[in-house]
C-alpha cells in the first residue's frame, strides 16, 4: 500500500517570538488536521534566535507531533533554506516542500490551496500577489511599493519570463521528485533572499508544470523586517547570474 504524500512546510525563523507560537497553533490544531490524505510537518528552522523563538518552539514539541526544530548559525535566509531543504528530503522523506514566513503575512489557512494543486499534478505552486485576486499590503509605503512591482517587472523583462508575475514571493510549494533532489541547493542557492529567484528558474529549467495562485500578503504581526539594502544588490545580482547558468558560462 502506497503511503500517504508528506508536505513539509520550511519556516525560517529570526527572532519571531511574538509570532511564532501562534502560527504553530493555527498550522498544528487548525490547519493540518483539515487537510485530508497527507502528512503534514511543520520544520521551523531558526538561527539560534536571541529572542527565544527556538525555546517556544521546544515547548509547543511537546503538544505537536508534527512540529520539528532545525538550529543553526545565522547565515542568512537562502543558507536557512538550504539547510532546511536539506533536512526535509534527507531526513523528513518529503514530497513536496512549502516555504512560509512565521510573521503571518502569508495566511496559515491558505496551505490546503497549496496542496489542492499539488494533487491536481502541478509541480511549483506559487502564491501569487500580482495575479488577480493577489495583493500587497495598502498600508506599505510608496517606497516599498515600487520596489515589489518595479522588482517583479524587472525580472520578468530581464529575464524573459513573462509568463510568471511574482517572483520574489516566499509562499510556495515544489515537488521534490524529479525537481528538489535534483538541485545541489550548496552550490546554486545565494546565502541570501535572492535564493528565490534561483529557485524559481531552476524549477523551470527541470520543465516543472507552474501554477500562480492569488494570496493577500498581509503586513507582519510584529516583530522587525530582516530585509536590508544589500538585499536589494543581491537581487539583482541574481539576474547576471541566472542568464550565465543559461549561457553556459558558469563554473
Ligand atoms: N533562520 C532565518 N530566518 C530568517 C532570516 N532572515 C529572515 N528570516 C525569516 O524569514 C521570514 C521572512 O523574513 P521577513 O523579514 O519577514 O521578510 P519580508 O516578509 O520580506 O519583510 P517584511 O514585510 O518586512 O516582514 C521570516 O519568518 C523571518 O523570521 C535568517 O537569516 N535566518
Ligand atoms: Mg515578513
């Protein structure tokens, strides 16, 4: 008898004290057990947050089963993937692997959405802001606005892509067959934010069959963002990087 798909959901934590252990309530008590005829995991990995965060972690182990805790040095969020992706495929026996913010911008009820693709036979599900029904949070200001749009226009153009509208979203799910384990994440992924935009080309690349699905990208409950100036270099950088990978002319 064939066992039932595992879905593990990486969460990267830092210093998300005051989110993080109501997200594992929703996702644990409400969210997993309505998704049928899956296994459902939630790995958190944190970077030795100074606020806590692994500690309430450990606490709510106690009470969810499906719940795992993944330390580590802080690194940045592309090696906090590549260490979580890592886990989740080696160890974990994953299927698919969601990606998802602890901060409750991306809505813990949404995940079912994720899955439901997933069985319709997609392989890279991505939560999308910039298809209709999607959106951005009204409260942003101006500035970080036009970084999102002008970001996702940017990347379309460059690098020929028009068929995906977000780009820079970290609410998504891959399929780990035939795709995850065939990416050497050590070598391809940047330290940094930027690692989605490699992730997504790389799936593209393996010929995955893509969906957008709308999501509201909600502000942050608390807690402060982790996105800084060098973020934005990085992710631009990743374009003369990508369109190397596709000429050939990389290592
Ligand atoms: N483990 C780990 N997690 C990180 C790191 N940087 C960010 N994160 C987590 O990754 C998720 C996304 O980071 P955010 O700072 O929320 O980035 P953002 O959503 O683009 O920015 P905001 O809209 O300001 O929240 C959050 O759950 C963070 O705690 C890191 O270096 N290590
Ligand atoms: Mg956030």
């Amino acid at each position: 008898m064939q066992s039932e798909p595992k879905v593990v959901i990486v969460m990267p934590t830092f210093n998300e004290k005051d989110s993080i252990g109501r997200m594992i309530d929703e996702l644990c008590s409400r969210v997993f057990p309505r998704v049928k005829n899956h296994k459902m995991i939630l790995l958190v990995v944190d970077d030795k947050s100074p606020d806590g965060t692994g500690k309430i972690v450990k606490e709510k182990m106690k009470r969810c089963k499906d719940l795992y805790l993944l330390e580590g040095e802080k690194a940045g969020l592309g090696a906090a993937y590549t260490r979580g992706f890592r886990y989740a495929i080696d160890k974990l026996k994953a299927d698919a692997i969601m990606e998802m913010d602890a901060d409750f911008q991306h809505n813990p009820g949404d995940v079912p959405r994720f899955v439901a693709e997933f069985d319709k036979g997609y392989d890279y599900i991505i939560g999308s802001r910039y298809v209709s029904g999607g959106s951005i949070p009204e409260a942003w200001g101006l500035d970080r606005k036009f970084f999102s749009v002008a970001g996702n226009l940017i990347y379309r153009v460059s690098l020929l892509m028009f068929d995906i509208h977000d780009f820079t979203t970290g609410f998504r799910l891959a399929r780990v067959k035939g795709y995850l384990d065939t990416i050497n994440f050590g070598k391809v992924f940047s330290n940094s934010f930027s690692y989605k935009e490699r992730l997504l080309y790389e799936m593209k690349k393996r010929g995955a069959k893509i969906k957008e699905i709308p999501i509201k990208f909600d502000l942050r409950i608390s807690g402060d963002s982790k996105m800084t100036t060098n973020t934005v270099t990085e992710q631009l950088k990743i374009i003369g990087v990508i369109w190397a990978d596709r000429l050939g002319i990389t290592k």
